[in-house]
C-alpha cells in the first residue's frame, strides 16, 4: 500500500536517508544535511516538524516494534522493524554472494540466485527524478548512493552472463548482457561478453553486428574507438579463431567421468498440492547446500511447522546438483536407531551382501557418490546413538554424500548446521485461501474476512499445518466462527482426511508426539509454563515454574519453546493451550503455579514502582510494557481470590503505566473490571474486611480517572462519587485523596469550578498529612488550571511556575513536560500586558516538544502543538496560518489518543484561527463539531466557547437576531470563560444599534426560557436538518 500524506519532499527525503543509512545520525547532523543553508535553531526547529509529519504517515506510534528510535540528540531507523527495503536487500543478496568467495565464473547456483534476485530488484537509478534543490548536501550524498548502486548492478549482471556462459545456458547469458547495456550503452565489458556469447551460440552474424554497435555507441557518445581487447575479439570472430555452437552442461565436462551417473536418483514423493511461498526459506537452503563445509544441514521446528515439505522443495531444487541425484527416505515409520541404515539402503535401491556389518556395506557404497540424502523425522530415533552412528560415518568417510535432515530438535553432533523453520510469514494466508478452494470450489476472500484469515493463522503461529486444518472447515464456518472456535478449543483443528499421516491427523495429535517425546522434568516444566502469558524471562520461569537454565535450553532444542532476540521466552498460544490443559489435569499444581505467578509479578511490579516515581519512567514503562500480559493476570488473579492486601501496592503502579502511555481505554476496562469483581465479592459477605473495602474505593476512583481522560465525563462522575462515598468513612486517606482529586479535575472541566476547588484542597490536605512528594504537584497543577480557567492568569502563573520547580526537582519528565506545556499557556494569556511572555512561553514550549518526542508521550506532544498554535494565532499577522497548521497536528493526536474534552477545546481554538483568515465555512464545521463534542461529554464550558464562535460567524453573515440569541446564551451562563464572555461582549456591542429594544426583548426571553443543553441540542438540530437541506437541494 502506497504511504501518503507527506507535507513535503524533505519529509520524504528524511525518510529515504534513515532508512539507508541505518546508523544513528545526531539531528545536528540531518538538519544540516536538509536545511544546510539556515541556522541551526530553525533548521532544527524544521527538523522537529519533519519528524512529526514522517511519524504520522509512516505509522510510527501504532507499529510494534517501532520503525523510528527517537532521542533528545539521535534519531535511526530502527532494523528490527516490520519493514522490508530494497536497496538494502539489494546489497545484502550481493554481500551474502560475495562472501561466498568464488571467482565470478564458478559461483555455485544459489549465488546466481541470489544475484537474480539482486538485479531484479535493481528497477532504475536510486532516487530517480527525485531532487532538493535547495539542498547540495542532500544531493552530493544520493549522487554517491546513485553511483554506487548502478556500479554494484553492473558487475551482479556482468558476473551472471559470466555464470549462464559458463553453463552454456546461452539465452540467460544474454540477457544479463542486454541489460547490462541497457543500463550502460558504452560499457565495453558487456559488448565483449555479448560478443562471445553470440559466437559460442552460433550467431557468429550477430556477434560481429555486436562489434559494429559497440564501435557505433563509442564514437558517437565518447568520441572513442573501441579499446585494444575489444577489437582483438572482434578479429578472433572474423578470422574464425573463436567459433562453433556448443551444448551440454559444462560443470559436467569438468568432473572425471567415473562420478558422472548415467541415471540419477530421484525418488522423492510426489506432492499433491503446489508449494506455496518461503522463497526465502529456498535461496538460504540452496546457498547452504550449495557450500561445500555444510555437510549435515538439519531442518528444525515444531511438528506442522513444514520442515518436510521444504526439505522435498529444496531437494527438488538441488536435483541437478548432485550427480548421483536425490533420495529421499521416511524415518517417521521406525522405532529404533538401528532400522536407519537398512531404511537409507532401500532408499537407495541397495541391497546388502550378507546380514554381517550393514553399516560398513553402505558406507562403501556411498563412498563414491555425489548425492543428497533426506532423513524426514528424526526427532524420535535420537536416543541410544544408534541412529546417529550411520551420520556421522557418512559424515566422516562419504565426502560427497550430503545430509538434508528434519527433526523436532538438533543433532548435536560435530559438524551439524541448524536451520530453524518457522511459520509461513506473508504467505499464510494465501495457503489458507489455496486450501479452502480446496475443499469448496471457488472459495473467494471477501475483504470483510481477511482480517479474520490474517487472525487464523496469527492463532495457528502462521503454520501450515494449522492453516490447512483450520481452511478445511470453511464448507460449515465463516472465517471469524473459525478463529472463534480456535480461541476456544484446541481439538477444533482436526481433519477427516484418511490418509493423513496418523500424527498430522489435528494439532493435538501433534503436541501428543512431542509430549510423549519429552522426560519427566520437561513435561512438568511445559505445563507450568503455561502459567505465563505475553512470553517469560529467565529468573520468573526458576521462580514461578521451577524451571532451569538448562530445561529452558531443551525445551527451546525441542522447538516446544521460543527464545526471542531480546533473551525472553515464549510458547505459542497452541502450545501453551495444550501445556495449560495438561496443567490443570491436576488442580493443586495449577493453583499453586498461578498463585506463585501472580504473587511473584506483584512483587516484580512494586520494585518496578520505584523506577516510575523517579526519573527513569521510560525505561519503567517500557519494562512494564513488555509484563503487562503477566501483570494483567495477576491482577486478575488477585481480583478473583479477594486478595485486597496483594492488589492495594498495585494500585498505583497500574495507573501511572496507562495514563504514562495514553492507554486511557485499556485502563478503563482494567479498573472496571477489578472493581466489578471486588463489588461481586464485597455483596457475597456479611461483614466484608474494611482493606478489601478499602480497595475497592481506590480501584473506582482510578476507574472514574480513565473514565473522564477518555472523554466520558458522566460516567466519570458516577463511579467517583461511588468511591469518595465508600472512602469517606474508612481509614484509607490516600485512596480518597485519589478520588477527590479524579473528582475535582472533573468538576473543572464541567464548569464548576467552586466545588473543584473544595475537592482539591480537600485530596491536598490528605496528602499533605501523609507526607506524599508527589501530590503536592499534581494539586499545584489542577489549582493553576483552576485559576486559569477563572480567568485569574497571576494566579494560575504563580501556581505552575511552583509546579515546574518542584518536578524538576524530583526529576519526573513526564511531568516536567505538561507543567513546562501549563505555564507557557498562562504565561501566553498575560502576553497582551507582558509581551516578553510570548518569548518565555515559546522557549518552554520548545524543550516541552523535545523531552516529549524523547519519551514518545502522544499527549505532551498534541498539547504541544496546541500551545504552539495560541502562540502563532496571539502574534497575529502571517503567524495565524501557522497556528491553524499546529491546531490540526494536535487534532490529529488528541483524536488518536481518545482526549475529546482536549479534543473539543483545540476545535474551537482551530474555528477561531479560521474566523480571523475568512475561512468562515471551515470554521462553522469546527466549531459544531466542538459544540458536538462538548455536548457528548456534558462539559458546558466547552459548549459555550464553541457558541461564542458561532455567534461571530453569525455575525459577519448578518444574521444579527442569530448572532443575539448565541451570544446571550454565553453571556448570561456562569460557566461561561472570560475569554468566551468577552468575544461575545463585541458580538453584542456590534449589534446594539442594529436591533430595536423589542428583538433584543424578545430574544433575551427565549434565552431565558431555555435551558443550555436545550439551545444546545436545537442549534446542532437545525445544523444538520440545514445541511441535509442543502445536500438534498444540490441532489
């Protein structure tokens, strides 16, 4: 899908010089590459804009991981993320060939792969027609890019003819050299290969027209004739010298003839389905078949995870290389180490001289041969070493023989390599939809089911096995009844096929054959594991499951457990499934893990606790982040035991990391949840336990917290006066000074601001007793916005410039960003009387963004931008265009977020900017939509600011009656602004010589005898009955 939504090319450019250069490059750096020519405080001020806008339409904040790493100083495209980029697989597939270290004419079939794929992907010159003009730094670097990687296609397609040539595969040769001169019409190299190739094919016609073309190109473009070599072919074709068709392929011809079979074997099993995908997967394995120290190559990975379907691919792909051919032979049928050789020996057709030492007989039979062999399904003949005898003997005394082997787990003998099979990738839906077709004809995706098929096989972990099965039920199921029932039940994966293999018959079979395969201590350690979710480190597997560094390591050998690149473990959701139900055949075991699980990630998260009230909380974040499955649980388990005295410690900790991360939603229904469980319990006993009480009040009031951050303000309302009413009477002072301050942040935004102050210094006063460091800053805050909003910006100053001293203090950057944002928007309303104010806010703004963009917090950022565009529209002038710029970059972040109270207010800040440029019909938009909002969310004050903006569009529109009504309507309200009360103070001044007393009368009258929420719903009412007027009208 093409990415669009660039503001500009230095958007693009940034981008395109991140992803190549994959180092971390200092923004010093990336400013002065873009902006060379402008200072460095604007060029980097521009970088930061750049930053966002690429951000935004690459998807940055939702990918997972990353694609960008941000710093204060840095920023670098980060390789671990989701995406796929074609100059630097270009130069991957050509340094794989290099390192393979053959002259170009000897390269092995899976280089030439490699660089086929190389110069496919090689569409043209890098960043073709693609300039910044204002930019020669930026031009000088993609020049040396552009040279660079035109120089490297040239030689992959001078290497390749080389190969083809060598080969006597003449057509591939030429092309390679067509496209060589396509690229460079004067490269004489290429005229020369064409040359000999053309001669060696039998065009010696075409081979001397070749020589005439070079001479051509060269004269008229260089002014040159050809070089000596190039002239001294062209006369060994003339005079006959070099001539004469040749066939056959010419590694043959190199090779003694007693190695050369006259009838290959070739005796792999004929598939029944096409192959589908791992292209990658192939190019690896035919490299590594290909290198002449890989001799014992093992395919590992879980049972239906492919390993036998690829081995027969990729031994069908090497079946030319081996002159005695191919054969395949099937383990899964023997019971011991001793059936192998006899097993290998009728795969190749060999009969034994006599019963006596049937090893030694094979191994001089093999001793000549050059061949592949496959052993399928080794994992159950490993025990004993008898099957391991007969590897490593052709190993030591068959060199021409290799070894393709798949098993649950490695060899481990001297010698082996190891190549992990995983899920099919991009190709697992395109399996589910070729098997579906299978089982009813003409079985199309529709675009409303491929996110359930994208579902499917992220449940099965993209294996094919699990695909197949999974496909076969869509004659009965839709695709999301299918997930549905894979969530639910594990044996739902089965097929009726009678000639399945017995083990390949459902997924379950399968986990049976790798169970029965393990010891005693694996299985017990496989079961509690299955405690975990989200994935496990070291020292919580020793913890929880009594599980060693050394059973992690056999059971990760096994392919039953994953170890990612950050060191942690995980099973997948099958597996841990099937692991689960094992658990739980015995109860007392099962409640024990859980038990140890949930108490260990109590603890875990009380000593992470200490990480966010500092000033590492992003680094607590992230660790919590990468838990927060585990945490989940725990808490849930706690919340379902009635453990008040495990929850209460976690209380906290929980609602820092989802207000920290902007989690507002997922925090909701964590708390709800908890709260809902401990109400269930609470009514379950006569006289419940006051810590349990206790608790219950502190988890309603961080429910009513992420209920108003989410923009549901009466719901907010609701469970918080539920939890001041249960706190009140209770000995549990920090839990209802949560509560009280959750609910005088809620009474601001509404409007009433007396009963927000009652409740603040109320949660303060309690904090205070108990000696919190912490809430003094969070009262310093909701006061300073208290006063803000009351008009009273001394005040509201004062407070916050209290505010930043002390979290600055602590240490606290989230902090430190919203009281620096605080201030800056106070400081910016004394800006009409202290100009200097306008300067001070905007340098508060700046290191905001910046310490902001370092933790990627979403909220500091819109709130940024927010503040950013009141300064832009205060100066006035060509600034308001930039204000109007910066509302919508904070739009666009606030409805990301899910913050409609902040949501609504930028819309009206945005309608403002609009009205000051004329842009009167954008503006009405904004404002109803602000007016929409506000309504949902019963927050009056906001309501008022959007019909104080109506009323002066009303006004430039002369529709002065309407005009009246609107502005009376705030006038006369006392949760009206200062701000709102004074634009709609003009709109009446405007109006006082235009109305006679009566319509002033009468629509003062209407006013009064209608409530707001009533106004309210009438003006949004004749808004949308006009606009559908309108639209039908134009029908």
């Amino acid at each position: 899908m093409p990415v669009t939504g660039f503001e500009s090319d230095k958007v693009r450019a940034l981008l395109v010089y991140l992803a190549v250069e994959t180092t971390s490059q200092r923004r010093t750096a990336l400013s002065g590459l873009l902006w060379p020519d402008m200072p460095e405080a604007s060029a980097r001020h521009n970088l930061s804009q750049v930053l966002f806008n690429l951000r935004q339409v690459i998807g940055d904040r939702e990918a997972q991981p990353p694609f960008l790493l941000v710093s204060r100083d840095a920023i670098q495209f980060n390789p671990a993320s989701d995406y796929t980029l074609d100059v630097a697989l270009f130069n991957r597939l050509l340094a794989e060939s290099d390192a393979h270290g053959h002259a170009h004419s000897k390269i092995c079939e899976a280089c030439a792969h490699q660089l086929q794929q190389a110069v496919t992907l090689y569409q043209g010159d890098f960043l073709h027609q693609f300039f910044l003009e204002d930019s020669a730094t930026f031009e000088e670097w993609a020049l040396v890019q552009r040279e660079q990687l035109h120089r490297r296609a040239l030689t992959a397609l001078s290497n390749l003819a080389a190969y083809h040539e060598h080969r006597a595969d003449f057509e591939a040769a030429l092309r390679s050299c067509e496209r060589q001169l396509a690229l460079d019409p004067w490269r004489e190299e290429a005229h020369q290969q064409m040359m000999r190739i053309l001669v060696r094919s039998g065009q010696r016609s075409a081979a001397l027209a070749q020589y005439e073309s070079c001479r051509r190109i060269l004269a008229q473009e260089l002014g040159v004739e050809p070089s000596p070599e190039t002239r001294a072919l062209y006369e060994q074709i003339r005079t006959g010298a070099l001539s004469g068709k040749e066939t056959g392929r010419q590694e043959d011809k190199d090779k003694p003839i007693s190695t050369i079979s006259q009838s290959p074997l070739f005796n792999l099993p004929t598939q029944l389905t096409p192959f589908l995908g791992r292209s990658r997967e192939r190019a690896d394995l035919g490299r590594l078949l290909a290198d002449p120290t890989c001799r014992l190559l093992a395919l590992t990975g879980p049972g239906g995870i492919g390993k036998t379907r690829l081995a027969l691919q990729a031994a069908q792909d090497q079946q030319t290389a081996f002159a005695q051919g191919v054969a395949f032979v099937a383990l899964a049928p023997l019971t011991t180490g001793e059936q192998v050789t006899p097993a290998i020996a009728e795969a190749l057709h060999y009969s034994f001289d006599g019963p006596t030492d049937l090893q030694r007989q094979l191994i001089n039979h093999l001793r000549p041969k050059v061949l592949l062999l496959v052993l399928d399904n080794f994992e159950h003949l490993l025990a004993g070493g008898e099957g391991l005898a007969i590897v490593r003997a052709i190993l030591q005394e068959a060199p021409g023989v290799k070894l393709l082997v798949t098993s649950h787990e490695p060899l481990n003998i001297q010698g082996e390599w190891i190549y992990e099979v995983a899920g099919l990738g991009q190709d697992a839906a395109e399996l589910f939809v070729q098997s579906a077709r299978r089982v009813r004809a003409g079985f199309v995706l529709q675009a409303e089911e491929q996110p359930w098929v994208e579902r499917i096989c992220r449940l099965v972990d993209e294996m094919p096995l699990g695909i197949e099965l999974a496909a076969s039920w869509v004659r009965l199921l839709s695709c999301a009844e299918i997930a549905g029932e894979i969530e639910r039940n594990l044996d739902f994966l089965a097929t009726p096929m009678r000639d399945a293999p017995e083990r390949h018959r459902s997924l379950r079979a399968v986990f049976d054959h790798s169970w029965h395969l393990l010891n005693d201590s694996e299985r017990q350690g496989l079961q509690r594991l299955a405690v975990f979710r989200g994935g496990f480190g070291r020292e919580a597997a020793e913890a929880v499951a009594g599980v060693s560094l050394s059973l992690l390591s056999a059971l990760v050998a096994k392919s039953l457990l994953h170890r990612t690149a950050t060191g942690r473990y995980d099973l997948h959701e099958l597996v841990r499934q099937y692991a689960a139900a094992r658990l739980h055949q015995d109860a007392e075991v099962a409640a024990l893990t859980q038990k140890k699980h949930a108490c260990y990630f109590a603890t875990w998260l009380q000593q992470a606790d200490r990480a966010i009230r500092g000033a590492i909380q992003p680094e607590g974040a992230a660790t919590i982040r990468v838990e927060i499955d585990n945490i989940r649980l725990a808490w849930d388990w706690a919340v379902a035991q009635g453990e008040a005295a495990q929850l209460q410690p976690l209380i906290f900790t929980l609602y820092w990391f989802y207000d920290y991360t902007n989690r507002f939603e997922e925090g909701t229904e964590v708390f709800h949840q908890a709260a809902a469980g401990l109400q269930s319990l609470v009514e379950q006993l006569p006289s419940p336990p006051v810590g349990m009480l206790g608790t219950l009040g502190h988890i309603l009031a961080f429910e009513g917290w992420f209920n108003m951050r989410f923009g549901r303000l009466l719901k907010a309302r609701e469970v918080l006066n539920q939890s001041v009413a249960l706190l009140r009477p209770l000995p549990a002072p920090v839990a209802l000074s949560d509560a009280l301050r959750a609910q005088g942040l809620v009474y601001h935004l509404t409007g009433e601001h007396q009963q927000s102050r009652a409740c603040l210094e109320e949660s303060l006063a309690l904090k205070r007793i108990h000696g919190d460091d912490w809430e003094p800053s969070f009262q310093l805050l909701h006061r300073g916005l208290l006063a803000y909003a009351q008009g009273d910006y001394q005040a509201s100053t004062t407070l916050l410039r209290e505010l930043v001293a002390i979290v600055r203090r602590l240490g606290h950057a989230h902090a430190i960003a919203r009281a620096l944002l605080r201030l800056s928007a106070s400081l910016l309303a004394l800006g009409v009387d202290e100009p200097a104010a306008y300067d001070e806010a905007e340098q508060l703004v700046e290191e905001s963004l910046q310490i902001s963009q370092i933790h990627e917090d979403r909220s500091a950022r819109a709130l940024a931008f927010d503040v950013l565009g009141m300064i832009a529209q205060s100066r006035g002038g060509e600034r308001v265009a930039e204000a109007i710029g910066w509302f919508r970059q904070s739009l666009a972040l606030y409805r990301e977020i899910g913050d409609r109270w902040s949501l609504a207010r930028v819309l009206n800040l945005l309608g403002m900017a609009l009205v000051q440029l004329d842009h009167h019909e954008e503006a009405a938009a904004s404002f109803y939509e602000a007016l929409t909002t506000a309504l949902a969310l019963e927050t009056l004050p906001q309501a008022l600011e959007a019909l104080a903006g109506l009323a002066a569009l009303a006004l430039r529109a002369g529709a002065q009656e309407q005009a009246l009504l609107l502005a009376l309507s705030v006038e006369t309200h006392p949760q009206a602004s200062p701000k709102a009360r004074e634009r709609v103070g003009q709109v009446h001044q405007s109006l006082a010589a235009q109305l006679t007393c009566a319509q002033v009368e009468a629509i003062r009258q209407q006013v009064e005898h209608q409530s707001l929420v009533e106004f309210v719903e009438a003006v949004i009412h004749a808004q949308t009955s006009g606009g559908e007027s309108r639209r039908t009208h134009s029908r």
